[in-house]
C-alpha cells in the first residue's frame, strides 16, 4: 500500500496535507484506474460523492468533483450526509464509484478523503495502491460531449437514506423520548429525522454546523454533555454521533455512559432472538473489554476477535458471512442493511429493542459487565521485538493468574516507539498491579 493511502483512506490536515491538486489528481487517477479495469465498459460512469460538515470540505468536494468530470465521470454531489449514506447510495443507485470528503471523529482542521466501489464498500488495498501510483501520469482527456456532468443534489438523497434506515427496524419508537447529539457533523438533519420518521419524540443538541464546530466538545467524543442532557430533557435514553456519523454511543435515562460493547451485546441478542445473528457469532476487536465475550458465552453468542480497526472487522464479516460486529468505540456494522458502520442505523436498532422489550436501556446493557482495565504505554523501547522470549513467558505467567476473569493484550504502537500493555481483571487493583508488572518487564527487555 501506498504512503497517501492509510487504513481509512487519505487523511490529514486540509489544506496543507489534503489540498485541492491532490484531491482532484486523486479523481483523476481513480477514475483512470477503475477504467483500464474494464469499470465502465459499455456505458457512461457515474459516481456519488458526499462529506461531512467541515468548511474544507466545500473546497475538496469541488475538487473531486472537477476531477472526475474531467476525466468522463458524472458526478451526483449529494453534499452533506453521512458516510454511510453515501456508502447506501453508492450500493444502490448502480453508480461506479462513491468518495466522501470526511475525517470522521478528527478535529475540524483535518479532513479526508476515501473511495468506495460498486456495492458500496472500501477500495482493495491494491486498488488504491494503483491509484497513487498513477497521480500526475500523461492522459488523453475527453472533450465535447464526453466531458462529466455534474449535478447538485436537491434532498432526494437524504429522504432516501432516512426511509432505508426506518424501514429496517421491526418495532417502531413510539413513546420514547430520545435525546440526540449530531457533534455538529453530517447526520445534523437525517439523524434526527430518521429517529423522528419512526415514531420517537426527539430533543436535539449540536445540531447547527457552521463548518468549524464539527466534533468539538460534543458528540460521540465529548459525550459530557449528551449525558447531561438526557437527564435534563427526561429523555428515555440520547444517542451521541461522531462527525461523519459512523459511529454513535449511548447514554441511558439516568446519564450513564453505554459504550460499543454493551451496544454490540444489546443488538447480538436481538438479532439472535430473531434469528437474523448468523452463525450466532459477533465479530468484535481484541480491544473490545472481555466482559462483552463472557456475557455473550452466558447467552450462547460467540465472539469472533480481530485486529483492532473497523476493516479488519468488516473484513471478517465479509470472509464469514456475520451480520453484526464492530468496535468499543461505537463502529458497529450491520451488514444485513450497511457497508459501513452506520451510527444512525445503530441508534435506531438499539432504541427499537428498548421499545420491543418494553425494558430500560440501563437493564439491556447490563447484559455486559465491564471488566476492570488498566492500560500502561511503555515508551522508548523497540516495539518490534515483543516476541521476545521472557517477555512472551511473563505475559503466559500472568494469564494463568487471571485465569478465565482477565486476560492481557500486548500491541506495539502503529505510529511511536512504544508498547501498550492491557491488562483486563476481576478487580481493579490486580489490573493494576499485573500492569505494572508487566510494564516493568517490557521496559528491561525491550530497552533500545
């Protein structure tokens, strides 16, 4: 894979890292390489690009836009939705290729840009390795005619994806009072109308983007205030979105924070009892605490780990054919209704089981007790050597003191030179105490 490319497409601060040339040299270079596949034989691209609400993201929207039609793509610029609007609307309206303009749950500053396929899922690794290679190559470009149209959409986009996201839940949220933070960012106007759409009383927070508040000290990253408000507003429980709402957590009536294990828990169960969990199995990332695995084998659900980050989740879902995974962070995928985590989508379902069972979000989620957790980042050591013998016996010592209640994780850091040391127990003070320990170890045999 290409240096531009990272595991969640081109990301980086607008206008210095993600500027307007690369971004339309990107759709150019999309465009040529989807072609020479043999994409576009036989009839005229399309492609779907939407983004989030950063003020960059007006700039880099024109910008791939521009490109594309350069290069003989139409273009439906379908402005402000969600990522997985756009990766619904790529899915269904049979066009070639889908961007979003978004840097997710990233300060306003950054933004991003990444490329969806037919069906609307993530590019292959090779694929955009292609497409890096090609920016800046010589081209024929199409004149007359064969030059892209662009055309602006006018809100049928949006209406489509809220009717898609209502009509996938079974029971609707009638008489529930429900308390929403869009963190100032794409699903400011779907997320509370889808929720509206089914039947829910809905109270609103950071719901106004002006183009610089997106994700700031709101949202699914600062759910402070969401916490607050739901106790406030007397709401049956809030839903709290990141920017690009592909995420989305929870918080109960009394104020309590739901995180994405005890949502994954809550939805692995109903889809169970509905006999839509296939495989009985929930995907989830080894970063995921072990009290989600222990209630889920008191249920009979398996849980499936993989490496941390949501395409290795997808990845997984894709290879084995689940319908439900997902992150501690809130990125839960459905894959019955979605491509992509869908934060909106989760709400709805998690709202619809409260309503279903007529029972309290704070008892659902009891469901998953969470374990006590002790994180230790062990700088200035060679992060690629922990396989180092001793240190791979102190972990194994430390496992069988833990026993079945607690388990140790051991990741070198994707971008410092540093190891993480996780320790999960049946109380605190042995999470610590293992921690330290084993931090103590890392730092003796792992010095640079």
């Amino acid at each position: 894979m290409g240096q531009l490319f990272g595991t969640d497409g081109v990301r980086g601060l607008a206008n210095r890292d993600v500027t307007a040339e690369l971004a339309l040299d990107l759709a150019v270079a999309a465009a040529h390489v989807l072609g020479t596949r043999g994409e576009f034989e036989g009839h005229r691209p399309r492609a779907v690009v939407g983004r989030d609400s950063r003020a960059s993201g007006e700039f880099l929207t024109a910008a791939i836009a521009a490109g594309l039609a350069s290069a003989g793509v139409d273009v439906h610029n379908v402005g402000v939705l969600p990522t997985p609007a756009v990766a619904y609307l790529t899915a269904t309206t049979g066009v070639d290729i889908g961007v979003v303009l978004s840097a997710s749950h990233n300060p306003m500053p950054d933004n991003g840009i990444k490329f969806l396929a037919r069906g609307g899922h993530k590019l292959d690794d090779d694929l955009e390795a292609q497409i890096e290679a090609r920016i800046g190559e010589d081209w024929q470009r199409p004149t007359g005619g064969a030059v892209g149209r662009i055309r602006v959409d006018t809100g049928g986009a949006g209406d489509a994806y809220v009717q898609h996201l209502v009509a996938s839940i079974g029971t609707p949220l009638t008489g529930l009072r429900i308390a929403v933070d869009c963190a100032n960012g794409a699903a400011s106007e779907v997320g509370p109308a889808a929720l509206r759409e089914a039947g829910a009383d809905v109270v609103v927070i950071n719901a106004s983007p002006d183009g610089r508040n997106i994700n700031e000290k709101c949202g699914s990253t600062h759910p402070e205030q969401l916490q607050a408000f739901v106790v406030a507003s007397g709401a049956d429980l809030g839903v709290a979105f990141d920017g690009d709402a592909d995420r989305c957590l929870a918080v109960d009536s009394s104020g309590t924070l739901v995180d994405g294990d005890q949502i994954m828990g809550v939805l692995a169960v109903a889809l169970r009892d509905a006999g839509e969990l296939a495989q009985d199995t929930l995907v989830a990332t080894v970063m995921s605490n072990l009290g989600l695995k222990l209630a889920m084998e008191s249920v009979g659900i398996r849980v499936l780990d993989t490496a941390v980050g949501d395409r290795y989740v997808l990845e997984a879902m894709r290879a084995g054919g689940y319908t439900l995974g997902g992150e501690q962070s809130g990125h839960i995928i459905m894959s019955k209704h979605a491509t992509t985590g869908d934060g909106v989508l989760t709400a709805l379902h998690l709202a619809s089981r409260v309503a279903a069972t007529g029972t309290p979000l704070h008892e659902l989620a009891a469901l998953v007790g969470r374990l006590p957790q002790t994180l230790v980042n062990v700088p200035g050591v060679d992060k690629n050597r922990t396989h180092d013998e001793a240190l791979l016996d102190a972990v194994a010592a430390a496992e069988v003191r833990l026993g079945r209640t607690g388990r140790v994780l051991l990741r070198p850091s994707g971008t410092e030179p540093l190891v993480r040391v996780m320790v999960e127990a049946a109380t605190q003070d042995e999470a610590d105490d293992v921690a330290a320990g084993l931090a103590d170890v890392v730092r003796e045999r792992l010095a640079l």
